[in-house]
C-alpha cells in the first residue's frame, strides 16, 4: 500500500509545448499544461463539459523525450506525486500544485 501514498494518475492533452530549461549544472527539467475533460449532463438535461488543468514537471531523462515527441495538443497518460509550493511575487503569497512526473505514456497514433 505504500505505492498508494501520494500517487496521481491522468489521461489529458497537452495544453503547451513542453517548455525545456537547463540549469548550470547540466540538470534538465521541462513543464506543461495538461487538459483534462470530463463531460456530465446537469440537472437541466443539458450536457456540460469540463476540463480541469494540471502543470506537470519533468526531471532527467523523460525530458529529452517530452522535448523530442510531445507537442500542444498530443495525448498522453503521465504518473507522478502531488507536489504543493509557494512562491512570493509582488509582494503576496502564491500557491501552486503540480505533479512531478514519474511515468509518461503516449498515446497518439503513429503517423502514417
């Protein structure tokens, strides 16, 4: 049960080009968006569609291929851990959430 602990799994699109940084160190990380829709009828019978946002961020070697393969818009399957941090900027407290990916999946079709 302890592969339980923190662990998040989603199926999206990409909502960016994965956006690559490389420190002083050699150290390479690369973050994006991720789209995910889920569609529910309301109490009105109508039909609605919602699509949450994630930021992913990436280390190592799984950048060289988010670099090389993905692009706005393709589909994948990432695995990862919540990560929550704080940041100030002018002058107030920010909060983000993001996942720190362990596993990529993608799911596009090969060309043809």
């Amino acid at each position: 049960m302890t592969t339980l602990k923190n662990n998040v799994q989603l199926i999206g699109r990409l909502g960016t080009d994965p956006q690559v940084r490389t420190f002083e160190s050699g150290k390479k990380m690369a973050t994006f968006s991720l789209a995910t829709n889920e569609s529910y009828t309301n109490n009105k019978g109508e039909k609605v569609q919602d699509t949450q946002w994630h930021n992913i961020v990436i280390w190592g070697n799984k950048v060289d291929i988010a670099e090389k393969y993905l692009k706005k818009g393709s589909e994948v399957a990432v695995q990862g851990k919540l990560i929550n941090r704080s940041y100030e900027s002018n002058g107030e407290k920010k909060y983000i959430t993001e996942i720190n990916l362990n596993e990529l999946l993608m799911l596009d079709k090969k060309p043809a």
